[in-house]
C-alpha cells in the first residue's frame, strides 16, 4: 500500500499565548502529518492540535477524565465516522480524526528530568497522541507493545529519535489519557 504524501492532510495547531515560541508550529504540524502518512490514514484526514499551559490541560483532564491533575498530553478522538452518516461532512470533505492537546510545560519538565531537548518529548508525545486518534492503545500489554513498537519506528523514521537512547526506557506513559470513544484502531486509516 502506498502511504499518501503529508501534504494530503490537514493539521491545524492552535497555540496558548504563552506557549506559542516554544515549539514551532510548523514543525509540529508537519510531524503531525507525517504520522498520518506513515500510518496510511485516509488522505482529506484532519486532525488539531493545541499547545497548551498546564491550567488547560488539567481543566480537560478534570472535566473528560474526572482527574484534576496536569497530565502530558490528552486525546480526544472524533467519533466513528461509520456513526455519523447522518452529519454533514466538513467543509471541504474532510474526515476529522480528532484532537490532541499537549501541555508544554509537562512536556517541558519530562525532557528536563530525562535529560533531553523538550523538542524530542514533544515528538514523542504528539507522535502518542496521534496513535491514540487512530485507536491504538496500552490498556494491556499486548496492546502496550503495539503502539510502543508503533511510536519507536515512527519518532526513528520521522525525527531520528532513537527512543530508547533517549529515555533508556520507555517511560511510563501511565499520565497519558485518551478522551472520547467510539473510534476502533485504524478507524480512518484506508
């Protein structure tokens, strides 16, 4: 199967005031995108991402988790486009696959305590997100090492990032949510 190019997907990112200079945009859209690519979704897929402070990403955790605590990154996926035939498609005719909200400043602290650039982790982290929007999980461990395996080939082949190198480890991603239902793995993946 041959993967679409990024340009074939749309990612808006949204950045609060004050996190707004530390990630590019830009580079957060196109990694964004990447994913998408590389894990064959449909192409007129979207997905938004905002870059937040800790106050809006505990806000989200309290009111769609029911846990007021800052977590890293929160994934809230569109609903099952199989349950929405009676909606009216978006404008343009793209499938919404969901949104991801990162909290840079966690982003921050985890790269400081692991010792590499908050730009590695934030890869890390929207690269998690995404997967999540596409259905993956680690409730178990079988799940687990899919989507480990999953973010490790994609941060190698997207950023260079040897995951491991860089945390050692996997670390625990036990703060890391996922909003929402009705999305099963792949759901917008050709």
């Amino acid at each position: 199967m041959v993967n679409a190019p990024a340009a074939a997907y749309r990612v808006s990112v949204i950045a609060e005031d004050l996190q707004r200079r530390r990630l590019s945009q830009r580079w957060v859209r196109e990694l964004a995108k990447s994913v998408l690519a590389a894990e064959s979704v449909s192409p007129h897929s979207r997905i938004e991402v905002l870059l937040a402070g800790d106050d809006t990403v505990r806000r989200l955790n309290a009111d769609h988790r029911s846990e007021d605590t800052v977590t890293d990154v929160l994934s809230f996926p569109a609903v099952d486009n199989q349950d929405v035939d009676d909606f009216p498609a978006a404008p343009g005719g793209w499938i919404d696959v969901g949104q991801i909200a990162l909290s840079v400043p966690q982003a921050e602290r985890q790269a400081r305590e692991l010792g590499h650039p908050l730009q590695a982790e934030a890869a890390h982290l929207i690269v998690h997100g995404v997967l999540h929007l596409l259905g993956y999980d680690h409730e178990d461990s079988s799940d687990q090492a899919v989507m480990r395996s999953h973010e490790e080939a994609l941060l190698n082949s997207i950023e260079g990032i040897a995951v491991r190198e860089m945390h050692g480890a996997f670390h625990d991603h036990s703060v890391i949510g996922t909003v929402g239902g009705g999305v099963t793995p792949g759901h917008a993946r050709k």
